[in-house]
C-alpha cells in the first residue's frame, strides 16, 4: 500500500529554534522518549563533533519518523538545515528535496537578514511555506509581532490562531472549531473568486478549509503558527496541519528528470551515502544517469532515530538514504533520470574564501590529498586543489566559520600525523574589483584563529 510520505525542511537564520523544533517533533511522534537539549548535544540530528561542541547545525540532517493522525500513519522526512550563512549550500540542495517549508522567526530578535534571503529563495522556487513564530513564552508583544511582519514580509500571512490573551500571548487554534471566525478566517478565500461566491452562497467551515489548504498549496497564502518548540506548545497544531496537505513537488518539470540528489553523507555504519529524492519509484539495483554519468543504486536505506531499514523498493516522492556505484562522481545538487542525454544542471556552491595548507612532510602529502578528498566528498560547499609549483592545497569554503570548521573536521581524519603552520585565507568579493586578504594563525591542536 503506497505511504503518506510528507517530505518537510526546516529554515531559520541561527539560533530561531530549528533543531529544538526538530527535536519536539520526534519527541511528539513518540519517536523519542525525551526531547534533546542543543546546549547539552544530545539531540538526533546535530550529531558531528563540531555541531555538538559549538551548539550549531553545520550540515542539514534528514531523518524519517513516523506520526499518527486520526488512526491514519504517515511517513514525515524532516531535513533539518544549518542557520549560518556560512553553511548556505546545504540549505539551497535542501531546498530541493522539501514539499513544504517550515520557516520559524525568533520573536525575541525580529526579522534577521537571512530570514529575508531564506524568504526569498522558498518564493522564488515556489515551495508552499509555513512561517513558525517561536518563543513567544519569552515575549509580550505577539500582536505587535504580527503588525510588523504583515509590513516588513511581502508574501500574504494569514494566522490559523486566535489571540485570546495578549498580554499573556495566549492564542487558540481555529482550524478544529465548527464555529467561523470571520475576521480571521474569510482572508483564507479572498485568493480565490469561485471561494468567495461559494461561501456566500452557502458558508461553510469546508470552504474556508479548502480555501486554506488550496491557497497554501499553491502559494496564494502563508499559514502563520505560534508557541513555544522547547515546551512544545503549538506543535501537534503544526503536523497536524501538515499531514493534511495532500500533494508533493518537483523541482523540475523536465521531461525524464526522476527525482534529485540532495546530500552526501559519511555514515559511521553505512560508509559514503546519497540522500535522495525520487519522483517515481525506485528498485534496488535501478541504473540512473546524472549529468550523463551512470550509476547503479546497490542499496537503500531509511533512518529513523532507533534504526536502520533496508529497502527493496521506494514509493514515488520518498527521501531515501541509498550507497550507490561510481558514487565518487556524483554532485549533490543534481538531478537524475533514467535515461542519458537529459540536460540537467546541479547547483554550484559559492565557495570564495581560500585557505592553503601545507603537509609537514613529504610523505604526508598523499595522506593530507586522501582527508581532504573524504572532507570535500561530504561537504558539498567545500572543494581543493593542489598547487603543484608548491607542494600545497588550496581549500576553498564559503566563509571563515566553514573553514574553521573544516580543519577540525580534518584533523579528526589525519590529526596524528599533521600539524599545521600559518595560514592564509582571501576572500573573493564579487561586488569589488579586488581582492581582501585575511591572515590566519592555527594550530592543529589548540584550533586558535585570529584575524590580522
């Protein structure tokens, strides 16, 4: 029988409460038994030792869990992304593979200049958005809030709440009550003619329902929630509302695209695997081509907090972890299709900050090539090359946090055997005609970095 699959990403800029909501989710789902703690690293999706030490999400996590609405099962694939600009390229392959997105304000700090990129990206690719108001157990003004978010966003936000309290930012959830509130609710048609003359013509809470549901959809109107995703509140509103929206997307119309690659990831138990996107069903064993490149799907999995699962066989829109053949050629970001000759073109990373490494030996340099291979292999915003007049390797990222982050990844491959001297990083700037050099001291062991 084909899955209920809801393929959802949540964005933010950093510090809005995206792996809390992630990890309130899972615990709402019965995934969990208690929520993690960002501030402790205990949560499911920021698990690398680098998320965890710094308290921030530096690539986007995909993980299954399995919910329960009204005795009916449904399969929710949460991509969980980074907040900091640094780390944008996983943000944008993420975009590719989500249905709806999820986008949640911290009420303390306003609208934040990501938010606005974040806002414009999801409009410009047409992906129904849900806007999320977090934390607002820690403000008064969430009336306010929403004055000043119906002025500064340019997309049509319709709350699916009522403010019963403002002075206490109590709010009641409208979409379950029989009764129409008129002046919340009647916006949810006013997108749509034949709505509005239906609902004259005979009002019915049906009709508003659809009106939302049918404008959302088609990115007429975004829902706007609110609550709390460290105490929970306002959540089961959400996947509630989610679970609801029966359709999916693609990211291309073109005619034999399949579905997409949208993330490499270094397993500790599965070794070097694909999260991917299909659009038809996909079989172990499947031949697909991407960017005219063949490669077989040898095995598929599907993580879940507690466990692995092999597949034999996906339903179509399904988010999959897959190992696949000549995986070392593949970019993420590309779509894939069963047959060659289709024209498809993967996202490019901005990556102009370069940072140069040098291997204290000579018999170093094929082990500091090997680490920076494994390193640029699972970070898609990140790449190399050898300066072959030197001896050195130019790794370029897309900011000085991405770089930083990246050598202590590195050294947790090859820190036995290196260390490193000063280093220098430039950045690129496209919109001056030069180039602005940064000069960095590191140490291998004691990671300090300062600017000069």
């Amino acid at each position: 029988m084909k899955r209920n699959i809801r393929n959802i990403g949540i964005f933010a800029h950093v510090d809005s409460g995206k792996t809390t909501l992630t990890e309130r989710i899972l615990f709402e789902a019965g995934e969990i038994y208690s929520p993690g703690s960002v501030n402790e690293g205990t949560t499911e999706s920021d698990r690398l030792k680098e998320e965890i030490e710094r308290g921030i999400s530096i690539t986007a996590s995909s993980i299954q869990v399995r919910y329960k609405l009204k005795g009916k099962k449904y399969f929710l694939n949460l991509i969980d992304t980074p907040g900091h600009l640094d780390f944008y390229a996983q943000v944008q392959n993420s975009l590719l593979a989500v249905d709806i997105a999820v986008l949640l304000l911290d009420i303390t700090t306003g609208i934040r200049s990501q938010t606005e990129m974040l806002l414009e990206e999801i409009t410009q690719q047409k992906i129904p958005l849900i806007v999320f108001i977090n934390k607002i157990d820690k403000a008064e003004d969430l009336k306010v809030f929403l004055e000043e978010l119906k002025v500064n966003i340019n997309r049509k936000l319709h709350p699916v709440f009522s403010i019963r309290d403002e002075y206490k930012n109590q709010i009641e959830y409208i979409l379950q009550k029989k009764e129409i509130e008129e002046e919340i609710e009647l916006p949810f048609i006013e997108w749509n003619d034949k709505l509005i003359d239906s609902f004259f013509k005979k009002p019915s809470k049906k009709v508003i329902l659809d009106g939302l549901n049918q404008g959302f959809q088609s990115c007429h109107l975004t829902p706007l929630f609110a609550g709390s995703a460290l105490h929970g509140s306002s959540v089961k509103e959400l996947l509630d509302f989610i679970c609801l929206q029966e359709f999916h997307r693609r990211h291309s119309e073109e005619e034999g695209v399949k579905g997409v690659l949208f993330k490499r990831h270094l397993h500790p138990d599965l070794g070097k695997v694909y999260f991917i996107k299909s659009y038809e069903p996909v079989r172990t064993g499947d031949s697909l081509y991407s960017l005219d490149k063949k490669f077989k799907i040898e095995s598929m999995y599907e993580l879940t907090p507690n466990e692995i699962l092999k597949l034999d066989i996906v339903d179509d829109y399904s988010i999959f972890a897959a190992t696949i053949s000549e995986h070392s050629s593949l970019d993420t970001g590309s779509l894939y299709a069963k047959e060659q000759n289709v024209h498809i073109s993967p996202v490019v990373p901005n990556n102009e900050y370069v940072l140069t490494l040098e291997p204290n030996t000579s018999e170093g340099k094929e082990i500091l090539r090997s680490g920076l291979e494994k390193l640029v292999w699972e970070d898609f915003g990140l790449s190399f090359r050898e300066k072959t007049d030197t001896g050195q390797f130019e790794l370029r990222g897309a900011g000085e946090l991405h770089l930083d982050v990246a050598i202590s990844r590195l050294k947790e491959f090859i820190s036995e055997i290196f260390t490193f001297g000063n280093l220098k990083v430039a950045r690129y700037e496209k919109f001056k005609n030069m180039a602005i050099t940064v000069i960095f001291e590191h140490s291998a062991f004691n990671q300090k970095l300062k600017s000069g």
